[in-house]
C-alpha cells in the first residue's frame, strides 16, 4: 500500500517524536538537572505508561476505571518479586529488569482478565464502582500477602508469615511492609524504552481492526452487535492490555526505589492517573504523556509553596477544569490549538 | 420518477406469498408465529412471514403498531417469548445479535446508531470485521496479514461508498456529515457485513422528494447487484408501493393485511387502520 | 450474645453508612454525577463540631446544628462554583473537579487545623446500657446514631413524596429538561438537593467521630468511599437502597472484622459489592433502565 499519511498517522508520529526529542534532550541536559528532578525520570515513565494504559480503557474502550493501580500494584509485586527471585540466575540487571517488566505485565494481564470477566458485564458508572473495589482488594490482599522463596520455591502465606522457610531462605513480600532491599536496576533509558513500546502497542491496536471494532463499541454497543462484533471479546482484549501494561510501568515504578508497599497504589493513585487522562484528553496519546510528566513534576516545582503546594494542585486542577469545559474558551483556544497542531503534525 | 414494476407474488409449500423468481429456492426469512410481551403487553403476536430469496418487502404500519419490535425480534435485540425465526432455515433462538448478523441479517436503525467518532471508512471498515482474519498481535505488530487484509478492507470499503457516491467522504468523521448522508453511510455499513437479507428501519425518513426518489433506485440497485433480500419499514407510501414486491401491514402488534402492493391498496382493514372507520352513512 | 453485639455495633455503622450514602444517591439521582467531595464534607462538619465544643465550650447540639449550617452552605458553595459551571460538560470533567474539589476541602484542613490527629469527644457522652448481666453493652451514641437514621430516612421519605421542593427533587431526577418545561426551578432544586446532602454530611461527621473518635483531615474519604459503596449497593438514585445498603454493608464490615479477618474486612465488604452487582447489575433496589432500540 502506498504510504499514505493521514491526520492519525501523522499525530502518532509527532507523538513518537516528541517523546523521543524529550528523551534526547533530558539526557544531553542531565548533568545540569537538579538531583530530585532526576530522581523523577524514571517515576515519570512509569506515570506516562499508567496514564497511555487507562486512556486505552478510558478514551479508546471509553469505559471509566476507578482501580487501575490496582494493575500498576500486582506487576509491582509480582515483577519485583520475579527479579529478586532471578537475582543468582540473571546477574546482568538490564536483562533481569526486562524479565521482570515482563513478569509484571503478565500477572497484572492475568488479573485484568479475570477483573474483566464480572466488571466487563457491567457498565457506565457501575463498572467504575466495581473497578475501584477490585482496586481496594488488591491494596488488601498484598497488604497481607507474605513471600519467601527457599531452596524449596517459593512459600505464600496470607495475614501473617507462616512460610516457614528453610535455612538461607528470603522474605520476599512482607505484608504491610511490603518488599525491601530491591535492588534499583530501573533507569530512564528502559523507561524510555517502556514507554516507546507502549506507544507502538497502543497506536498499533488502535489502528488495526481491533481499535476499530473497540472504539465502535464505544461509540455504539448496540450497533457494533448489529455489525457482528463480538463485545465482550474486544472489550477485554482493551481490557487486558490495559492491564498488562500497567503492571510493567508497576514494575518499572517499584524498581526505582528500594522498598515498596501496597498502600502505595491506593484509590488516590488510580486518580492520579486519571486527572492525567481527562487532562490531557480522552483518546490522546500526547496528551496524556504531557499531562502525566506536568503533573508529576507540578508538586516539585511548587516546593516553593512548600504547605499550599497541594492545595494550588487541587486549585490548579478545579480551574483546568472548569476553563476547559467552557463553552466560549473553548472555541476561542480552539482557534489557535487546530492551527498549531497541523503545523507541529507536519 | 422510478417506474413501478410489477411482481407476481405465488404461495410455496407453507402457503406464503414471494415472488415468483425465488420459488424454487429456499425463503431466506420465515417467520412462524413470532411474538414478544413486555410484562403482560403483547407488542407483537402470531407474526408471520416469508421473505424470498432476492425480494423487496415492505412492513408497514401506524405508528407503535411493531415493526421496529419485530426488527429487533429479528436481530435478536430482543428474545421472543414466541415462535420461531427460521433464518435461510436455521433457527435463530438461541443466537446473539452477533450471530445473527454472522448469519446473514444486517440491519440499520430508526434513530442513527453510527460510530460517530469514527471515519466514514473505519464505520464501514469495522462492519467487515468478521470476515477479517488477522489477529491482534499481527496488527500490533504490523505482519504481512495486517497490510493484506487492510488493504483489501480499504480497496472494498470505497466501492461499497461508491453506491451512494461517498467515497470523497471517506475521511469525514462519521458524526459530522449530514442527516441523508448518515442514514446512507448506515446502509452501506450495513452491507459491509455482506448480509443475505437487509434490515432497513425507514431509510427515507428525512429525505427530501428528490433524495427518496434516489434512494428507491439505489435500493434496487442494491437488490439486484448483490443478489439479497430486503426487507424495509417505511412511512414513504410512495416509496414502498413502488419498490416493495410483498407488503405486510402490522397494527397493534398484529399483521392485517400481507400481499403485494395492488393488494394492500384494495384492503379494507388497511384503510381503516391509517385512515379510521368510515361513518357509517 | 457476642454475635448480637456484633450485630448491634454493625447496624451502628451502617446507620452512619446509610447517612452519608444518602448525600450520594441524592446528589447522584438529581445531577448524575459522582460527588467524591461529599466525603470530606464529613470531615469539615466534623472538624466544626469539635472546635464549637472544645473551644468555645457550646453545648453539643449547638455545635451539630453549628455544624449542620456551616456544611450546608459549603455543599450549596461547591456546588455553584464548582459543579454548576460544567453542568453540560462530560461527565468525567465533573468527577475530576469532584477530586479537585475534596482534594481542596482536604488540604485547607490541613493548613487550618493540621494534621494532629484530634481527639473528637463524643457529643453524647460515652454512657453505655447494659443488659443481661453486662453481656450486651449498647453505648448512647449506638443508640443516638441509629435513632439519627430512623428519623433521617423518615423525614427524608416524607419530604420527597409530599413538599413541592420533594417533588421537584423527583421530576428533575426523573428528567432535567421535562422538568424545566414543568415550570421547576431546576437550579435551585440542585443546590436545593447538595445542601440537603451536605447538612446530612455533618450529622454523619459527628456521629462518626463521636464512635471513633479520631479526627484528621483524611477521616471522611474511607467512609466516604465506603458510604459510595453502600449507596451502589442499594441501588444508586434510590433513597431506601441508601438505607439497606448502608446498614447491609456495615453488618458485612462489622461481622467480617468479628469473624474473618480485621485487614481483610474492606477485602471482604468490596467482594460482597462485586458479587451483588454481578447478581443485580443496578443494585439491590436500583432499576435497570434499557436503552430503547
């Protein structure tokens, strides 16, 4: 076929673009970035997955998710657990990383299928209710899951360690307090590289004959049922990797830091990520990135306000808001964005 | 204006009426008895109808007699609590909305059910999606089955629009064109599925005289180039007496008169459902 | 005996459940949107109640209705500045400046009262009644919450069915634009339904901190989340499944804490939600509205 660009062709690319420009230029200007901006790359990757992932389920699926931490939470565990468990078998901590971004995101995909088989029957706000209650159980169930690994494999225990393990055996996960002494083998070029390779995975569902038959049945279940589609197949195939790539960026996330704990993907995460999506736009990509690496550097820009500084986010956020569903505004700023937007496409 | 023609309707075994030219072949459409109640209210009961193989039908109608009832019965929006839906002789009972379609009816809808988010293509594109093979990795991963079958996919969509002449359109969002153009862009996803017997829920309503008139032809068009059925509700009478070969007539959730158009013209009860009881003198 | 004790304590959270649940399934059946502020309305009534006792030393029912007033004229506030700019827009904008909003609300507490946790003291007193030889212990302020529901949920009843403002509550839930045509104010019938849901707010932040009594800026968003929960259960829009659903679900937290496990009490709350929507996908008392085809 003739390389034909249309307007989504070209939007996905300058997408590519800017993130790989971003990703260029963050590593010609590291020596001069500030010690906590630098601390943040990694943080930031891993939002910018989370906020691509739920605008899969949000703009694309056009199903609103209230849990998807809960995602981000079971490939948090179960990749980090993963690579502490291969720390022997793989010593070389590129290769282990990408292991256990894989880990994560299988388990986290398994979890998305079977969240998905009772939330996909449901819909509108419903669904929402139920997300963010599959959210809770996930917070509660690492809360008080225990995991060691001994010479024997590996030893659960739920609500207190009973895991009995043998002589030289580790304590993976231990309940509230989560996993400790992870070894900090994320860096922001496998962050970059996550993020590109969710792109290509989004845009590329997004336009293939899957994206199409998701967001008709987003527009229209009852139409796209008349047209033969299978509803429940497609919802879950956003579904699922929705979740999948949630629990690399999980991965990714927990990597960075040497312990991690449950309570850290809690409802107000999963929030987070949505202001993220709704932000930068349902459906868009872009925005999305932009938004998610905005809002997680906004905190640490307004350290200056240091005790008002969440009270300017939440002031911040209800004005965005409110200027952009403003009917005038809209079309006055519309104006420009249409104009810029070819310009920076082209 | 388009010329009436005339068909002959002849009774098969089951004493239904089609048109001659299909009475060899098996009815694509058989409707025994088919019924539904909400609650205790029967909006359609002891509904039957045939439907040959290549013919035009008309179901017609006051107002909140069924015939949208009877196209969801059909498409299995609704489940009937009656009867039987013999779809080119296979029962439909225990088939989704999905399946039916698979097996060969599509439909369009009275209040436009478009992907208004999506191109004009992509509405038709995705309605071909059960006769797409590829699957989701070949399109993530862009392999040759993706490049082939979109290709084949794109090449088909244009032709498919070329019957209404909207193929410039193929980039439009599907939302934005205007009403005549939604409801023909509906039809035309509607044979994307490449049906055996189409649905078509008062495709001329909002048109203009010109525009109905074009649609008639496209219909038969239709009709003639894919070789298939259709079955359309329509309070054109204009358009219905001149493109449908069997009209049925539904009032209050019971057919009333079923035959060809000079049949329906002449029938009593027809009248007096649209037009009332005459006084009596 | 135990298990009775258990049940009583369970039908106390419940009843203050079903209070703030209510605040939900009003503002949710009216504007159709997801009030994630309403939580933390509990805590500003809350915060209110305990420096209207302990510092300026009014009695406890002065400070509830203190309490009472100042969250009503918060809810009809937010409302109007924050809410009815977007009444046209996405619904998602709206849930958005929702968490705006009580992410707002969350941390002016902060920056006003801090985030020491403070000791609420129970407006009722901390009496108990004992029965049967001191087995059942009921404490006043089971009894006051529970009493408090009874009559919420008995006034409320009466007032939609039988006032004119009730009524225009009910069409507009019914239909904004029919109800507009009708001749209703359909602006002041929503602020009209936040304050109504906002003065239920407080009562429920008094309550609850006179049975648990620490208060700190995030106490409202757990039983918040949970009240959510409790009016999606019933059935959301439905003021009786406001009621069931917050008693059921406190009975179900209460029992779960008793009998399976303290951590995996909400575990278990959230599993029973999933299963009942599976069951009634509209909620115990909710109706399920079919898209005409």
């Amino acid at each position: 076929m003739k390389l034909k660009l249309n307007k989504t062709t070209r939007k996905n690319f300058a997408t590519y673009g800017v993130v790989i420009l971003a990703y260029v230029l963050l590593q010609v200007m590291k020596g001069s970035l500030s010690s906590s901006l630098k601390g943040m790359l990694v943080p930031i990757c891993a939002y910018v997955v989370m906020a691509i992932s739920l605008n899969l389920t949000v703009g694309i699926l056009g199903e609103l998710s209230l849990g998807h931490a809960g995602f981000m939470s079971v490939g948090a565990f179960t990749g980090v657990t993963a690579a502490i468990a291969l720390q022997n078998v793989i010593p070389a901590a590129p290769l282990r990383l990408a292991v256990g971004l894989a880990v994560g995101a299988a388990f986290a995909g398994i979890a998305g299928f079977l969240i998905g088989i009772p939330v996909l029957r449901l819909n509108g706000d419903y669904l929402a209710i139920v997300t963010l209650a599959f959210g809770e159980i996930i917070k509660s169930i690492f809360n008080n899951l225990y995991v060691g690994i001994d010479k024997n494999g590996m030893q659960f225990s739920l609500l207190s360690d009973k895991t009995n393990l043998a002589e030289g055996g580790k304590l993976i996960i231990e309940g509230p307090m989560g996993i400790g002494g992870i070894q900090k083998i994320s860096t922001f070029t496998a962050g970059f590289i996550l993020v590109m390779i969710t792109l290509i995975i989004v845009f590329n569902l997004v336009n293939s004959r899957a994206g199409r038959a998701i967001m008709a049945i987003r527009d229209n279940h009852i139409a796209a049922e008349s047209i033969g589609l299978h509803v429940t197949h497609y919802k879950m195939m956003a579904f699922v990797t929705s979740a999948a790539l949630a629990g690399a960026a999980g991965t990714l996330f927990a990597m960075n830091y040497s312990t991690i704990m449950a309570n850290k993907f809690d409802f107000n995460t999963s929030i987070l990520v949505l202001v993220f999506v709704v932000l930068g736009g349902q459906g868009n990509m872009l925005g999305s990135i932009v938004a998610a690496a905005a809002l997680t550097v906004l905190p640490e820009m307004l350290r200056t306000f240091a005790d008002y500084r969440m009270l300017v986010y939440a002031i911040v956020l209800i004005l965005v808001m409110l200027t952009t569903n403003n009917a005038t505004l809209r079309s006055w700023f519309s104006r420009f964005s249409l104009k810029n937007r070819e310009k920076e496409a082209a | 204006m388009a010329t009436r023609q005339k068909t002959k309707l002849v009774p098969i075994p089951s004493k239904s009426l089609v048109p001659e030219r299909d009475v060899d072949k098996r009815p694509i459409l058989e409707c025994i008895n088919l019924g539904i109640s909400f609650g205790g209210l029967k909006a359609v009961e002891g509904f039957d109808l045939t439907i040959g193989r290549t013919e035009i039908a008309g179901l017609i109608g006051p107002n909140g007699a069924g015939k949208t009832t009877v196209f969801n019965l059909l498409t299995k929006v609704y489940q009937p609590t009656m009867g039987t839906v013999l779809l080119d002789g296979m029962d439909t009972h225990d088939m989704t909305t999905a399946q039916v379609n698979r097996n060969g009816i599509a439909r369009t809808f009275q209040n436009i059910r478009l992907f208004q988010n999506l191109t004009v293509e992509e509405n038709v594109k995705v309605a071909m999606d059960a006769h797409m093979k590829y699957n989701m990795w070949s399109g993530i991963f862009r392999m040759p089955g993706y490049w082939k079958e979109e290709k084949i996919a794109h090449e088909r969509a244009l032709e498919l629009l070329s019957i209404f002449h909207m193929e410039d359109l193929a980039n439009a969002q599907a939302g934005s064109l205007p009403y005549g153009a939604q409801r023909r862009l509906e039809i035309v996803r509607a044979l994307a599925t490449n049906p055996s017997l189409l649905l078509l829920d008062e495709p001329a309503a909002g048109m203009n005289p010109s525009e109905t008139a074009e649609l008639m032809e496209n219909i038969r068009k239709i009709r003639d180039t894919f070789q298939i059925a259709i079955l359309l509700i329509e309070h054109d009478m204009n358009l219905v007496m001149n493109i449908c070969e069997g009209i049925a007539v539904l009032n209050f959730g019971r057919i009333i008169a079923k035959g060809t158009p000079d049949d329906i013209q002449a029938n009593p009860a027809v009248i007096e459902a649209y037009l009332g009881k005459k006084k009596e003198a | 005996m135990t298990f009775l004790n258990f049940l009583i304590s369970g039908i106390s959270l419940g009843s203050i459940y079903a209070i703030i649940a209510l605040g939900y399934t009003m503002v949710y059946g009216i504007a159709k949107m997801l009030n994630f502020a309403h939580g933390d309305v509990i805590m500003v009534g809350a915060y209110i109640c305990f420096y209207a006792v302990s510092r300026f030393s009014l009695p406890p029912l002065a400070g509830v209705v203190l309490a009472m007033l100042v969250c009503t004229v918060l809810g009809m506030l937010v409302e109007r500045l924050a809410y009815k700019p977007l009444r046209a827009a996405p619904s998602l904008a709206v849930l958005i400046t929702a968490i705006g909003v009580s992410y707002f609300l969350q941390n002016t507490a902060l920056l006003l009262w801090s985030s020491n946790p403070k000791v609420f003291p129970s407006v009722v007193g901390n009496g108990k009644i004992e029965m049967f030889g001191g087995q059942l212990t009921i404490s006043h302020v089971t009894i006051v919450t529970i009493a408090a529901c009874v009559i919420i949920m008995l006034a409320l009843t009466w007032f939609t069915g039988n006032t004119r403002m009730g009524k225009a509550m009910r069409a507009c839930s019914e239909d904004k634009g029919a109800a507009q045509l009708m001749g209703i104010n359909v602006n002041a019938t929503i602020s009209m339904t936040f304050a109504i849901g906002s003065g239920l707010a407080a009562i429920a932040g008094v309550l609850l901190c006179s049975a648990y009594p620490t208060l700190v800026p995030t106490t409202g968003s757990m039983p918040g989340i949970k009240a959510f929960t409790a009016a999606v259960f019933g059935g959301i829009g439905s003021i009786p499944g406001a009621l069931l659903g917050g008693l059921l679900l406190g009975v179900i937290e209460i029992f779960a804490k008793a009998y399976i496990s303290t951590q995996l009490s909400d575990a278990v709350v959230f599993a029973v939600l999933i299963v009942v929507l599976l069951v009634k996908p509209a909620g115990l008392l909710g109706k399920q509205i079919h898209e005409k085809v």
